[in-house]
C-alpha cells in the first residue's frame, strides 16, 4: 500500500502559514532575531498565546503553547478535508517541551513557596497536549505522541505510514509542536550550543545553533482513501529508517555511525540507488559536532556523488521535535516547486570532508527524491525520503 | 506476540521472582517499590546518574536480556513522565541561578526519551528506538508498534515502560476521579518475539482507543474480532476510573476480576504491570486466557488478550 502526503500545515519564524513560509525560504528571509525574553538570538513564531487562541475563539488559559501552535499548523493542514472522512483520521503529535511551558510557571512559584498562578498548569502533560489537540479537531480513536527529541517529527512520518501500511489507519495527522519555554532555552545554554550570530550550517567556522520553535503537520494517506476521497497528492512518502547510534545522549558518533545507518535504510525501503537523491534537507543545527557527524554520514553514503543539500534550520531556527516536521513539509515545497532552498550564511567548508551546500535557491533541476534527517538526543537517527508523485 | 521474558519492580515482590503473580498483598500509601539491589544489576559507574525512571527500566530491562540468546532488532520504551527527577533538578538551577553556568547533565536526561536512549547506549542496541507519552494508552501503543514490527519481519523487541512517582510538575487529579488517588511507581519490560509452536503465553492482541464514546461496544468488539466470548476469559486485570465502574464491573464474574492499583498503586503506565501479571499467571496456569482492561482515563481505553498460543 503506497503511502501519499495530501496536506500541510506550518507555523514557524518564516510565517504563520505555508505561503509566508515559501515566500521566505525562496527570498532567503531568517525569522531567526534576537530575542530579549531569553537573551539569545532565537527563531521565535511572532504570534503570543493570546493572538494564536483568539484566531480559534480559544481561552489562552486553557491551553499550553505547544497545542496552540499545533492547531494552527493543524487546520491548515486539514483545509479542505472533508469532515466524513475525519472518522478515519489517526492523529500522531510529537513535542519535546509540551505542557512545560506552563508547567515550568508552576513549579517556579512552588519553588518560591507560592500556589501556582494557574492551578491548571498543572494538567499539561505531553499526553494530555496531544488529547486537547485531538479534542480540538474533532479526531477520536488512534491519538498517540511520540517524544524522541529532535528526531521526533521524522518518526511521527515514519510510525504514521506504517500504520497506513498496515491497514490499521486509512489516514493520519502526523506532525509536532514545540514552543521557547526556559527549560529548553536555558538548557541549550547550558550546553554551550549556542552561536551569538545567525548560524552557520556545515561552514568550517559554525559555533553553534539558534532556537526555533513552531509547529507542521501533514496528512498521510493510503491509496485507497486518495482514491475513494479524490485526495489531491502533493508527493509520496517513498523511504524512512530509523537507527540508534548507542554513541552518548547528546553527541553524535565520530563515525557518523548512526546516520549512515539511517540513510542507507531508508535508500534500501525506497529501493534508490544514492544517485538517485535530488536533494538532501540536512539536520544541519550549525554545531561543530553535529554537522561535521553529518557530513561523514553523508559521504559515507553517497561517496563521491553527494546531492545538492542544504540545512533550512538559518531560518527558523532549531525547532527541536518540529524539526523534523517543519523539514518535512519544505520537502514537500521542494517538490511541488521543483526547489532547492539555500542555507546562507556559508563561507568556507569543513576542512575534514569539503561538502559545500546549496546557497542559492536553485529552480532548474529536476527534483524527484528528497531526503530529509533529523537526529536527536539519546543518539536517534531517522532519514525519510519524500517522492514527486508519479 | 510471543512474551519470552517479563521483569518489573513493583510493590510486589515481583523482581525475579516467578509465581509472585499468586502471592499479591495489598498496598498501603507508605508502601514503597521492592527493589533490588541495582549495583549487582547495573555497572555502578553507570548507575550514579539515573533517576528512578531509568534505573528501574534499566534493571528490568537487563534482568529480561539476561534471557536471551543474541539482541533485540530494537527498543521501544512508554512513559508518561519521562525523567521528572532531572526536569525539577534543571528548573531549580534556573530559578536559583539565573545566568550563572548551569550544568548541563539534568538537562540532557530530562527528555522523554532518555530512558530508551539510556537503554541504547548501555546495551549497545543500533536498532529500531522510540518512545510513546500518551499518559495511560502509552504501553499499548508500545505495543501496537512493536506487532507491526513483527509483521514487518523482526525477530524480536525490547519493550517496556517506567514511570517514576511524580505529583509536582503535574496534577492526576485533572484526568483520574478516583479518591482519595494513591500515586505510584513502577517499571516493567518484556522481550516480545514472533510467535512460534512453543506453548508459552502470548499477547494475542492489543488495541488503544482515545477519547471513547462506548466503552462496552469497544470490549464486545474487540472480544468478537478475537473469537472469545466473555465466558471464555478467565481472569480480568483492570483499571476503571469511576464513572460507572460498579455498573460495568458487575457484567463480570466476581472470582476472576483483579483491580490492580490495590497491588500496585496508581500510575499512568501501570497497564503494563498488568500484563506482566498476565504473563505470571499464564505460566502456571497454561489453559486459561486473561483479559487487561486499562480504562484509568475514563475517555480512553487500552485492551490486551493473553493467552498461551495452543489456543489459537
């Protein structure tokens, strides 16, 4: 049973929508801004609690940002579909941060021997999120979260087809959300990650990443509900893999082990040569570990004959488990507009491997086949690959 | 599924301990989790960092390979709190600390999925690794991915759940009704392989249903689709928040019904404990089937049915 992607749905520091998003990525426009609340550059979405809920007649203090941002990109998504067809519908959400942002405000008002400001804060958990979310949308039945960190989004694509697959689900809303809480700003601070600059992706002088965060979302369809629902097709979900580095919790392997793992798998279920690749959206967060990982991972796989790649994160930011959703739907872009989306800010290439990536939008190659990874803490590796409909 | 090991810490003398599924005694609220000793499980280096979630899936999860010719293709790990311990320590630092160097540890093992990272590195396992939060259908989903992986071709998985005691960065008052809400603690992890002619007991089926409108529809159907009726089930591990529990319960025999949390307190995951019960009393008793009912959130609601596969 093939497997179709028939909608999308983004917000992200390029926009509030698919439109804005593709008008940034084409004009090299970064959403990435300094940003006073946490005292970083940050990718942050221009909208607060209060203007995302009240576009959905919503109290703002009923909700966590996570599922505010997650309806957004999720109605958008679902513009068109028909509402017969939503008894079929699974929904799987991913989220690093989830309920926290309010959380987080309880505990702090605890720590200062205060009662929470709202005792509500206190009810969003991740599961819980997604359930609100699903509430929200009107889907019941198969509602599930997954939470892999920076891997998340990719293996929401990855579970969602296969339970298409399968036969247990004609449909599914797959995607991720997550929000700027302090717990993730200051913990990538914590982690010395963090560039003071707009990032660098796969530049010999990357220092670091900037944080995003956002929210997209994606229908996945079996052919059978394309055909009995005139579904239009924006591509096909053709590959995907996912691997463990077994490496350490947040630094990635010398060898890149667990990301040559993941590509070749997914090239494997695709049945592509690596040749075949049109474009490679890279992880790509702009840290020296990461990207230089990367690189060996990818020529490791495609040897002398690496496809044109970039990373989109110089413009939203690291979105960490939306990553993998919001790079999922630039490939989508990528294919029904036949684009390549640049990285900028690039100069000069890692000594070590001297892969230069995309940096003008490129508009005259034929794009059939992108691969897109996304690899999070806890050494999870997945790479999926998105087709041109045919 | 075939379950070819099943391991948990529990307030149940449960840790290694075949038959204990027959000898349950009732938990009191200063009931603590009977533990092992972790250092003659895990390598003490590698103990000194983890919280109560991730030791105790560590210790089962090793004590259930200890079984085992070869590695699980993968790992697939449910809870609905992840690391709460390393979350609050994190938060702390910020609060106290504002802006001066904050280590990085408690936040690098505050994700989720640091349990099934964890599980990863330690056991050295490349393969297949996720995690499910989907607070009470969590381990049921664990397991609707792992059936598929098996259809997919696997030979076998590591699969399990933890949750540690946690009441601070969220409230259960919210989605259970129960009073007064005895919180708990517990971890249990499973190798789940392709069945074979072996007569052990096997997990013959698994659904996870949110935000439901027909609880008892749900259970008829999911009984028909497996060919059993509610006579044939011999013994009933069950969760049921409030609502109409007493109505729904009294369609049952009385003798065959289990509640769990007087065994193991009350705790997003505990469905999971269940079905390590299930997989005790199978063993002993191989002629019967069992039946896991897991409707702690009112709206949503796990099944499992286990059986020794002669039944089949």
């Amino acid at each position: 049973m093939r497997v179709f992607v028939t909608g999308i749905g983004i917000i992200s520091a390029i926009g509030q929508n698919i439109a804005e998003n593709l008008h940034n990525l084409t004009t090299k426009t970064s959403g990435i801004k300094f940003d006073p609340e946490f005292n970083e550059l940050t990718g942050k979405v221009l909208l607060s609690n209060e203007e995302l809920a009240s576009s959905f007649q919503l109290n703002p203090a009923l909700y966590s940002r996570s599922t505010l941002l997650a309806l957004t990109a999720a109605k958008e998504a679902l513009q068109g579909f028909p509402e017969e067809q939503l008894e079929d519908l699974g929904l799987i959400s991913g989220t690093t941060v989830g309920g926290m942002d309010r959380a987080e405000q309880a505990y702090f008002n605890k720590l200062d021997n205060l009662p929470p400001n709202n005792l509500l804060d206190l009810r969003h958990e991740n599961g819980n999120a997604t359930e609100d979310l699903a509430e929200l949308l009107g889907i019941r039945g198969y509602v599930n979260t997954i939470s892999t960190a920076c891997s998340s989004g990719a293996n929401g694509i990855l579970l969602g087809s296969r339970l298409v697959k399968s036969g247990r689900l004609k449909s599914v809303l797959v995607g991720c959300s997550d929000p700027i809480a302090h717990l993730n700003a200051s913990g990538f601070r914590s982690l010395g990650v963090y560039s003071d600059k707009i990032c660098k992706p796969f530049d010999s002088d990357r220092d670091g990443l900037n944080l995003g965060e956002g929210a997209a979302f994606l229908i996945l369809e079996g052919e059978e509900s394309v055909k009995q629902y005139r579904s239009t097709v924006l591509c096909e979900v053709t590959g995907y893999c996912n691997t463990s580095d077994a490496f350490h919790q947040t630094s990635s392997s010398p060898d890149g082990s667990g990301a040559t793992r993941s590509m070749i798998g997914a090239l494997e279920m695709a049945k592509l040569n690596p040749n075949e690749i049109s474009y490679i959206n890279a992880h790509g967060t702009a840290t020296p570990n990461n990207d230089l990982s990367e690189s060996i991972a990818i020529k490791n796989v495609f040897k002398k004959h690496v496809p044109p790649f970039s990373s989109t994160k110089c413009y939203t930011g690291h979105t960490l488990a939306a990553a993998g959703a919001l790079e999922a739907v630039f490939s989508v872009l990528g294919i029904q507009n036949q684009h390549i989306y640049p990285t900028f800010n690039y100069e000069s290439p890692i000594k070590e491997t001297m892969m230069i990536p995309e940096t003008d939008l490129i508009q005259d190659k034929e794009i059939n086949h992108v691969l897109s990874n996304s690899f999070g803490f806890g050494g999870n590796c997945t790479s999926i690959i998105l087709s041109k409909f045919k | 599924m075939r379950i070819i090991s099943a391991s948990s810490i529990s307030y149940q003398n449960s840790f290694d301990n075949p038959g204990f599924s027959s000898a349950l005694i009732k938990v009191e609220e200063q009931t603590k989790v009977i533990e092992p000793e972790y250092d003659d499980i895990i390598p003490p280096a590698s103990t000194r960092r983890m919280n109560q979630a991730v030791l105790m899936a560590t210790a089962t999860s090793i004590n259930c390979l200890s079984n085992l010719d070869g590695k699980p293709e993968g790992i697939i790990v449910a809870t609905a709190h992840g690391s709460p311990h390393n979350t609050k320590k994190f938060l702390k630092s910020i609060h106290f600390r504002k802006g001066n160097l904050l280590s990085p540890t408690p936040f690098m093992l505050s994700t989720h999925n640091t349990i099934a990272g964890q599980l990863s590195i330690l056991t050295k396992n490349p393969g297949y690794n996720t995690t499910y939060t989907q607070n009470s259908l969590s381990f049921e989903h664990a397991l609707i991915d792992t059936k598929m992986q098996i259809e997919e071709g696997a030979n076998c998985f590591l699969v399990g759940s933890s949750d540690e005691f946690e009441t601070e960065l969220h409230d259960h008052k919210f989605r259970i009704k129960e009073r007064p809400l005895c919180i708990g603690e517990g971890a249990s992890f499973f190798i789940i392989a392709k069945p074979n002619n072996e007569e052990t007991p096997n997990i013959l089926d698994v659904e996870a249903h949110s935000n439901i409108s027909d609880r008892e529809e749900i259970i008829e159907n999911f009984l028909n689709k497996n060919k059993r009726s509610l006579e044939e089930i011999d013994k009933i591990y069950f969760s049921i928040d409030n609502g109409a529990k007493n109505q729904f319960l009294s369609r049952f025999d009385h003798d065959k019904l289990i509640d769990l949390k007087l065994y193991s307190k009350i705790y997003y995951t505990m469905s999971s404990f269940g079905l390590h019960l299930a997989f005790d009393y199978l063993v002993h008793n191989p002629n019967e089937t069992v039946l896991v009912i897991n409707n702690l959130i009112e709206s949503n609601l796990g099944l499992m049915l286990i059986s020794n596969n002669k039944w089949f």
